[in-house]
C-alpha cells in the first residue's frame, strides 16, 4: 500500500486473505465492518463502506478470476484522524483498460446482467477511489473515507 | 457453511403478485434469487409485481442487475415492475444507477413490520 504522510498516524491495521469465491463477498464486508467499528461510523458510512467493498470483492471474483481459483487480499488501515483505507488486491487477469472500466454502466459481461456500477459506486460511496492494474499481474482498489464528514440527511 | 441468505414469501391476487424478498442481495445470493424469481414470473405472469424491499439488509450493484433484470422481464410478458418500500440505502443506489427515474417506486422508507393493509 502506498505511504502518506498520515501513516504515522496509523491506529490500528487488518489484513485478510480469502480464496476467491462468492460466498466470501459476505464474510469479506461484514469483516471489514466489524473491524471499522472501532472509529464509530454512523450507520451511513458504515453501510457505504460494507457496499464498496462487496463491490471490490466481487470484481475479483468475476472480472480478475474469471469465477476460476485465485485470492483477494484485503487491509484495511484506521487512522488517528478517522480516516479508513482500504486496499482491495488480487493477482488475477488486470483491466485492459482502467478509465473505461470506471465509466457508469460499463461491463464486458452484458450476458450476466451485470449493472456495470461496481466503480461508480465505490466511487460515491467512498471520499476516494484509486485503481492501478497491470494485465496479467493483477488489480490494486485503494477505497479511502474519512468518517465525521457525512452531511446525507439519513 | 456461511451463505449469503436470502428468501422471500409471495402473496398472490388476481393479476397483482407480491414478493417480499428478505436479507441481502449481492452477486452471491442473485445467481439462485434471479432464477427463482423467474420461475415464479413465468409461472404466475402476473400484470404487476411488486417488490417488497423492505426487508433487505444490504444491497449492492448485483441488486440493480438484478432488478433490472427483472423489469424487462415483466416487460417482455406485458406487466409492470413495482420496487415497494425500499430503505434509503437502497434508493441511493438506485438513485446513483438512474434507475429510480423510471421505476415505478412506492412508499420509500416505510418499515417492513407494518403490514400493509391494502393487500
């Protein structure tokens, strides 16, 4: 995971490895929920954040492994000022071609009635979406939100 | 094992079908849900069927697949989709994919323990 300059103020660290399956996209959020917990997130950002990781998940699943063997990792860092990250990887096949992967509506799976959202919601759901990818190598999701901030009328 | 649970029960009349779907949709739980939906669709045809939403826990873009699907199905035989008490979580996704502009929606927020008298 890339350092910033807050990693200092680093608080607390998880990290998962799971065999890329479906039934992990559950376990895979609730986890990373349970772990967020400490920072008390109200129930909206605690949603957001359990959304936007099923949505990574899930990208590994069906985009980076094909529904074939592989891993997810994921960590997840809590800092001093509230501020969750999350790093979604997986060494599996990597996006052609990132920008067009983010576009709303995007899929290249038209027949598994897939909404081509995953991206669009991680990146409203999130303060912050990075995506690097290398085909062949695998995909980084770096997903960042700093709690306190919510201004939704929930 | 762990599994992403989901069920629902289904209330029938005349042509209107009612199907109260429970717990979380994700690209898990959709694969069996979308299939069993179907069934029931192509066996009932109803005019119209609504969604009863309100019992769902988590949503995420798997559900708007999902939903979708199922729209153009009701389409296709010539009845209409109704998404029935969606939480606000659920109308911010549907409201991110756009989808909420042309589904028909009711009674956004309600709490799913009430029973709705008008069925």
């Amino acid at each position: 995971m890339k350092q910033d300059k807050r990693f200092k103020n680093e608080i607390n660290r998880m990290s998962l490895q799971m065999p890329a399956i479906s039934v992990n996209e559950g376990m895979a959020r609730a986890a990373v929920a349970a772990f967020c917990a400490q920072l008390s997130p109200d129930a909206t950002e605690l949603a957001d954040i359990k959304c936007a990781v099923s949505e990574a998940v899930t990208n590994c699943i069906v985009h980076a492994y094909k529904n074939r063997k592989g891993k997810f990792y994921i960590t997840v860092s809590l800092f001093a000022d509230r501020t969750v990250q999350i790093a979604v990887q997986d060494k599996g096949c990597g996006i052609p071609n990132v920008k067009a992967a983010m576009e709303p509506l995007y899929t290249t799976d038209a027949a598994g009635e897939r909404s081509g959202m995953g991206f669009t919601v991680m990146e409203n759901f999130m303060d912050r979406l990075h995506v690097t990818s290398r085909q062949g190598k695998g995909t980084l999701v770096l997903l960042s939100k700093r709690l306190g901030r919510s201004t939704e009328e929930e | 094992m762990f599994k992403t649970e989901y069920h629902f029960e289904v209330k029938k009349r005349d042509w209107l079908l009612v199907v109260r779907l429970f717990g979380e949709i994700d690209h898990h739980g959709a694969v069996t849900l979308r299939e069993d939906l179907d069934r029931l669709i192509l066996k009932e045809r109803p005019r119209r069927l609504v969604l009863d939403l309100s019992l769902i826990e988590f949503m995420d873009s798997a559900g708007l697949g999902l939903l979708m699907g199922r729209y153009r199905l009701m389409q296709d035989i010539g009845g209409v989709m109704v998404l029935s008490r969606p939480n606000q979580r659920i109308m911010k996704i549907l409201r991110l994919s756009g989808m909420e502009r042309f589904m028909e929606i009711e009674g956004v927020g309600a709490k799913g323990e009430q029973e709705d008298e008008a069925r």
